[in-house]
C-alpha cells in the first residue's frame, strides 16, 4: 500500500480515465494541502473539467487513486462524496429562480439532507444565523428577500458558492468562477475566495489570468491530459512549453 500524506486534503496519483481509448486524463498526480487555492488552467480540451468530475464521481477513473482525507474517493457514490465533504459548482449557476436568496440558501442547510432531517426541519435561530453569516460572506446580505431571477449573473454565481458554503466543504471546487461577470464582480469574487479559503481547500478551473494571479500561490497546468507544469504563477507564465501550448495562444 503507498504511503499516503495525512496532512494532505486531497491525493491524486496517476489518475487515468479513458474514453474508446483516448486519455482525457493520463497518469495525473495532484496534491492539495489544507487551506489552498490551487488552480488549474490549460487550453479547451486539456482534460481540467474531467478531473474536476472524476474528484466528484460524476465519471469513474480508469486507473489511479483519488483520496480524500483517508478516504477512497473512487469507491463512493456522488452522494457520499458530497456527505464526506467535497462541494462542486459547475459552470453554469444553479440556483431556484423563484425562490428568494433566503430560501435558496435555507433549502441548502445540511440539516435536511435525510429524510428525518428534512421531516424535522425549523428555521429556528441557528438556521437563520448561518444563513444570515453565509450571505454576508457572499455579499448578498442586502438581498435575502430578492427572489434569486433578478440577480445578475456574478450574484446568482455568489449564491450557489454560498449554498454550497453552508453545507461547510472540507473542499470546493469551482468551473470557471468567473465566466460572464464584469470587472467588479471579478474583483469581488477574488476577495470572496480569499475569503473561503481561510476555512477549506478550493480548487478553481480558469481562463483569467488576472483573476488566477489574484487568488492562487500555486497553479496547475494541463496539456492532453497530463501534467504539463506546476509552480506559482511567475514560474509557469515563464515555462517555454507553457508559453508555446497555451498562453502563447
């Protein structure tokens, strides 16, 4: 059995996954530690969603190991990967449209997630106060009674982060957070992370490089589904193959 570093949040170790013989993701190693930002960045087809939902369960690996805080992550159901601690926002927002901010957040407090917990359920004070603390981390706090269809499209981002903040990840991940959003919703959303990452793990897929630069200390580069380089921001801007495959581009 490989010796596993228990003071790592998530280890990754030649992760493979193969579609009719094409390697979306080949022999991939990757190392989370408490309390990072990483990010990974790459061009269109470089494999970093596929790794984002292999994590997640939403597809199954070929090959390798995905372990989370001592678990397994590759014998789990998506529902018990979530259960276990690791949260997941997609690209696209997610959010109950014709719900207000309140009870989309509400609907998201882990206390309802069995059927005993959800036939128990109250918002009582201690449902309201986290709710109420969530949104201010969101900056949503003046919006609470706003039915969720007329955010615009960074605050509609904002809530489903925080719907998946209340159900407190050990690790977040997040698919192009700031796709769509304007400059000042970019900068926000910079200062949300750092934020976030005070209390958890968050692993960010994205094409800014201004927002990267903004919120990580150490980024992933993927090329055809490998580990093309690794370091802080200076150091793989600098990378000749990095420059040639991707930002070059």
């Amino acid at each position: 059995m490989n010796y596993i570093n228990p003071n790592l949040v998530l280890t990754v170790e030649d992760l493979t996954v193969s579609f009719d013989g094409f390697k979306a993701v080949d022999g991939l190693n990757l190392y989370i530690a408490p309390n990072e930002c990483r990010v990974i960045i790459g061009p269109n087809g470089a494999g970093k969603t596929t790794v984002l939902d292999l994590i997640c369960g939403r597809t199954k690996a070929t090959g390798g190991r995905i372990d989370f805080k001592g678990q397994n992550l590759r014998k789990l159901r998506e529902d018990q990967i979530v259960h276990a601690g690791v949260g997941r926002k997609f690209q696209t927002p997610s959010v109950y449209e014709d719900l207000t901010v309140f009870e989309n957040l509400e609907i998201s407090y882990p206390r309802g997630h069995s059927v005993f917990g959800a036939l128990a359920f109250r918002r009582d004070a201690q449902v309201r106060a986290r709710i109420e603390e969530i949104a201010e981390t969101i900056f949503l706090s003046d919006l609470l009674s706003v039915k969720a269809a007329f955010l615009s499209h960074g605050q509609k981002q904002w809530l489903e982060i925080g719907m998946l903040l209340i159900q407190d990840p050990v690790l977040l991940m997040l698919d192009e957070p700031v796709a769509g959003m304007s400059v000042a919703e970019r900068v926000k959303t910079a200062e949300l992370l750092r934020r976030i990452v005070a209390d958890r793990s968050v692993l960010v897929i994205e094409h800014d490089m201004k927002f990267v630069e903004d919120i990580s200390t150490r980024v992933t580069v993927l090329h055809q589904g490998k580990l093309l380089a690794e370091g802080s921001m200076a150091k793989v801007q600098a990378d000749p193959n990095v420059i040639e495959v991707y930002l070059g581009h």
